[in-house]
C-alpha cells in the first residue's frame, strides 16, 4: 500500500482561510488526525476539530476524525505518543491529514513529529508533504490594515516567555540580482529561487551569486 501523510496548516482560526492545497488533501484522505487538549479524546477544547468540521462542510465530504492527545506540555514521550497514532493511522488509511493552527513553521509541533516519523518510518517520513498555511500574525495584518514591515523594515517574531535559550532563523528578502552572498555571512543557509514557479530551484546551501529577484535566503537555527 503506497501510504501518504499530508501535514496541513490550518490557518489562524477560519476555515475560509486555508488554503487550496490543504482542501485538496482533506478531499484526497480517508481519515484526518485532529489534535485535542482533551485527555477524554473528546474535542469540546478543539478549535483544529471545528476548523476541519467546517472545511468538510464547505467541500461536502466526510472523512473519519481520529483523536489525537496533545497535553501541551513539551514532553518527547507526548510527541512519541502522537507519532504513533499517526502511524497506526496509515496502517488502516492509505492517505491521512494531521492538522496544525497557524503554519507548521511557527510554533508547531509538526516538525518534532517528524522527526519522531523519520525514525520509525522513513518511507513516510521521506512521501509526507507538509502543507503551509495562513499565520496569525498575517491574518492580524490584514484586519487591522497594516503592514508587518514596508521598504527596509524588518520584521521579529520570538517568544513572550521563553523556556530556555532563544535561537534564532533569519528570513532574508529581498536581495539584488548580481549580489555576492558573502554578506550574508555563515550558518545553516538554504537558498529558495523562484518558489513554484516552473524554474524553481532549491539549493541546501548558500548560492554564491543572486540570479533573480525572486530569491530567498533561509538561515535556519541550529538545534543540534
């Protein structure tokens, strides 16, 4: 059975806010893992369980929900937990939804749990496709019509009441075709050249000169 996983950013709180390619996964799946604070596995606390009740609503479909306990508490054993019934998932599901608030980048559990998948099965780990979605910070933006960041501004996003120690990734925009990325200095650096565009290129690693407007720089925190 060729087992797919979809990773699927829901947005910040409106099912009008995901996007195509989240609604085309829940379309194509048999089942969607849904996150609860509940340790019943009910989800009277779950904004992810109405989300995706009104996104089926809107499409017409009905997909079977599997409840996910998710105490919030930042332990390995918890994410361990919640890896495994993913898996047991696809052992019943040959195409299956794991939903996350926001976008899997910002604030998720998503990458821990994939991490976690990547050791028990990397055939999974290696087909999931993770699906971007609306962050909170953007939706509040475009309520309050007002812009994150204009011209040469820079934009910061961390943590109120940090755990521990604060790494950091850097996002850098905007760059001038022709410019040597020496500038930019050293670190974990992936280059993104013409997003989903039919030329797309992704390089794991810093190109050494700007080719096109469209590039973006990625310096990712390193967490090992």
């Amino acid at each position: 059975m060729n087992q797919k996983l979809y990773m699927v950013s829901l947005g910040p709180g409106d099912a009008q806010l995901l996007t195509l390619k989240a609604l085309n996964a829940f379309k194509e799946c048999s089942a969607i893992c849904v996150p609860t604070k509940s340790d019943d596995n009910s989800f009277r606390k779950s904004i992810s369980h109405t989300i995706v009740q009104d996104a089926l609503h809107i499409l017409g479909e009905e997909k079977e929900i599997i409840p996910v306990y998710s105490p919030m508490h930042f332990l390995y054993e918890d994410w361990v937990h919640e890896a495994d019934i993913i898996l047991e998932t696809l052992k019943k599901h040959e195409c299956v939804c794991f939903v996350t608030l926001g976008d899997a980048a910002i604030y998720s559990s998503i990458y821990y749990l994939l991490d976690i998948i990547k050791e028990k099965n990397l055939a999974v780990y290696e087909s999931c496709e993770v699906i971007a979605g609306v962050t909170s910070f953007s939706a509040a933006s475009a309520v309050s019509k007002k812009a994150l960041c204009l011209g040469d501004e820079q934009l910061t996003i961390k943590p109120i009441n940090p755990r521990g120690e604060v790494l950091t990734t850097e996002i850098l925009m905007r760059p001038k075709i022709g410019m040597d990325t020496k500038v930019l200095g050293e670190g974990d650096f992936y280059t993104y050249e013409n997003m989903y565009l039919k030329d797309e290129k992704i390089t794991p690693s810093k190109i050494e000169k700007v080719k096109c407007y469209m590039t973006l720089f990625i310096n990712y925190a390193r967490r090992d």
